[in-house]
C-alpha cells in the first residue's frame, strides 16, 4: 500500500496544537432509532469546520522550504480549499484556490477570508482542477490534492487513531466517500490496529463512483446526477485511494438525499449539531437501514460548512419528510366565514396553522371562489394522517401538496 500506518503514526506527531481532536459523544437518540449503540465522531469541530484541514495541514507543514517559495495551489468547492487556505496562511506561503463559477458565495467568501487568492474557472471540479495543474506549470506551484496523495491520506487516518483511542471496543464505522481520501487513512489505520473493525464507505446514490469501481475492479468515472451532498459529488476515484480501498474495504453502501436531509434534521433537532449533507451520509445509512442491532458503531460527521440558504430548505424538508410539515390547497366559496369554518376543523386536532396563502386570479380558480393553500405544522406522521383523514371525515375538498 502507498500509506502505512507508520505514516498515520507520523501524521498524528506532527498535528501541533492546531489540529483539534475531536469528540465522541454517545447517542440515546440515534441508539433508539437504529438500535445499534452510536457513537457520533464529531469533526464538524474541527477548524475550518471539516476534517480536510487535516490533510492540507499535514501535506503543507512537510513542504521543503523551496516548495513553500512557490507557494500551493489547489481545486475545490469548498472544505479543501478552506483547510488549504487556513493552512498555508499558518505557513505563510501564497495560496491560490482554483473553484467552479457556480462554488457557493459563502465558501468563496470564507476561503479568501484565509488569504488565498480564488479563481473562479470552469463549471464544475474537474475544469478547476485542469486550471490549477496549468497553474502549477507556469507557476512552480505545488498541487495540493484533495484526496489522492499519501501525506494527505495518512493525515486523515489520524481519524481512525482517534477513534480506536475513544472507544476500544468499537464493532463499526460509516465513513462519507467521494474521492476516497477519508476512508483510506481511516482503513490504514483502524484496520492495522484491528482488523475485525467492520468499515464501511458510504456514498450517494447520484454518485456511485468507488463503488461501482471496486464492483468492477477498475476505476470508473460516473457522470452523475444531482445531490446536496456536494462533498461526495466525485466523478472519478483515486489512483491510490481505490487501490487502498479494494484492499481493505468491507462494505461500501448508497444513500439518497432524502435520507441524507432527514439525518441532518434529526442531528439538528436532537444534537444541536450542523452538519453538511457529505458528513451526515453515514448516520443517514444507519437511521434509513438499521444494519447492526446491538453492534457499537460511529459515523463520522466528517464536515459542517453548510450554505444559510440550503440550511432553511434543509429544515422545510426535514418536517415533511418526517410527516410534521404539511401543505394543503382547498378551494372555497369567496364569502366571510368559508376560511374560519376550516381553520375551526384544523384547530379541533392542534394543528398550528404556519402560513397562509389567498389566490383568487389562477386559472383553476373559478370566480366566485377563492384557492387558499395552507402550510401546517403537526406532531408527526400519525397525526398529519389523523389529519387527513379528519378533513375527508368532513367533506372538505382538498389536495395534499406536500
């Protein structure tokens, strides 16, 4: 293998003070959910806000100073290019931070606000990071990879040490795969420690792209779809992470964003934790499949750089989801009382009215009547469904939107 543990071992030393260990933390409320025990990994708290800092950390300190006069560059959309930047403004070396167009305002923000210079070039990662291998030619530059590279895989393995360290005994670990960097050092190292540790990969179904490369036993490229776990978007593998991972990895599993967004919710609502939709793939595998009753498992929350915006869709979505948001369209006679009679029926079931919308001008709103859609929070699936039931009980015609 291209990392050994000695390689982790080595990375862990060289942490200083400004690698954070982060908590393990038991979860009553993930144990009763998956019945397994869970253990929650939580390197959301690591500065920059993901475990990528690790890496770029690791990969940046060992540079020779002649490499830190040419200073780094490197392609990301977000958590890379932020451990990179924050990196090498410790280091005082140039940065620059080759990103997409369309890369979040807020991460385009937060990466200049560590000193790197951004670049905003191509539509997606892969013209990014064509950009900063042309950087890196003309510049002298040293590329900084985001996930296939040694220094940077052995670096993230100190995950692993960590976990081995706070729970001894662990059975299992979920582990968030795009490109495949986490997920090697976390096998380099637990596996070396303990090989009955059970590791399992965790990816989007939008983007299967290790794992239909260990099922075929080549790299493959996938041209993917959409998903808000942006994290783990990676169309192609590594060279040395998909070596590592055939070797050692036990299982690697899909998960889609529904069951993606309803993780984080839970982690919000329950935890008080933020965590980014790549980070929450493995609780998300655990709540949706309940795969190891009894087992004690941790899945690593691995980031928690979550856009402001999608963070109140996040949230909208997660009440639907778990029946406790519901959106409603009745149409009614355009005369004083028609609302209150329907408000009164939805007040006999403590069903809290959160907004309200009048049409009288659609198409399919005949005149003489009113189209009134109604956003109502409940306490969970078994009531929106008592709900539904009460309003056919009473003949009230309506369409269920959401």
């Amino acid at each position: 293998m291209s990392v050994t543990y000695d390689d982790v071992v080595n990375a862990q030393k060289a942490q200083d003070d400004v690698i954070r260990k982060t908590s393990l933390t038991f979860s009553d409320t993930f144990t009763k959910l998956t019945g397994s025990k869970v253990y929650l990994k939580n390197e959301f708290e690591q500065k920059t806000g993901s475990f990528k800092l690790r890496g770029a950390y690791y990969k940046i300190k060992t540079l020779s100073e002649e490499e830190k006069k040419n200073g780094v560059v490197a392609a990301s959309a977000g958590n890379h290019a932020q451990g990179v930047a924050f990196a090498s403004s410790l280091e005082k070396i140039n940065c620059t931070i080759i990103m997409p167009k369309n890369a979040s305002p807020a991460k385009v923000a937060a990466t200049r606000g560590y000193g790197a210079t951004v670049v905003l070039e191509g539509k997606n990662y892969d013209e990014s990071w064509t950009k900063a291998q042309e950087i890196a030619k003309t510049t002298g530059a040293t590329i900084i990879h985001a996930f296939d590279d040694s220094q940077i895989i052995a670096a993230q393995g100190v995950i692993g040490l960590e976990i081995i360290e706070q729970l001894p005994d662990v059975d299992e670990i979920y582990v968030p795969i795009g490109g495949g960097g986490l997920v090697s050092g976390v096998l380099t190292a637990v596996k070396s420690k303990n090989p009955n540790v059970k590791i399992v990969g965790v990816q989007s179904k939008s983007f299967p792209s290790m794992k239909n490369s260990i099922d075929s036993g080549n790299i493959e490229t996938v041209h993917g779809g959409f998903t808000v776990a942006d994290g783990i978007s990676v169309k192609t593998p590594g060279k040395q992470t998909f070596e590592i991972i055939k070797e050692m990895i036990d299982e690697i599993v899909l998960v889609d964003d529904d069951e993606i967004l309803k993780a984080i919710f839970l982690l919000m609502e329950r935890s008080k934790s933020v965590v980014e939709p790549a980070g929450a793939a493995g609780l998300a595998y655990l709540i949706n499949k309940k795969p190891s009753p009894g087992k004690k498992v941790v899945p690593i929350l691995c980031g928690g750089n979550v856009d402001m915006y999608l963070l109140g869709q996040i949230v909208a979505k997660g009440l639907a989801t778990m029946g406790r948001m519901m959106k409603i369209f009745i149409l009614l006679k355009d005369k004083p009382g028609a609302l209150k009679e329907v408000v009164d029926e939805l007040a006999t079931l403590s069903a809290n009215i959160v907004e309200v919308v009048h049409d009288r001008l659609s198409s399919n709103v005949h005149a003489g009547t009113t189209g009134v859609t109604l956003s109502l929070e409940t306490e969970d699936q078994k009531h929106t469904d008592k709900l539904i039931q009460h309003l056919k009980d009473k003949n009230i015609e309506f369409k269920v939107l959401t």
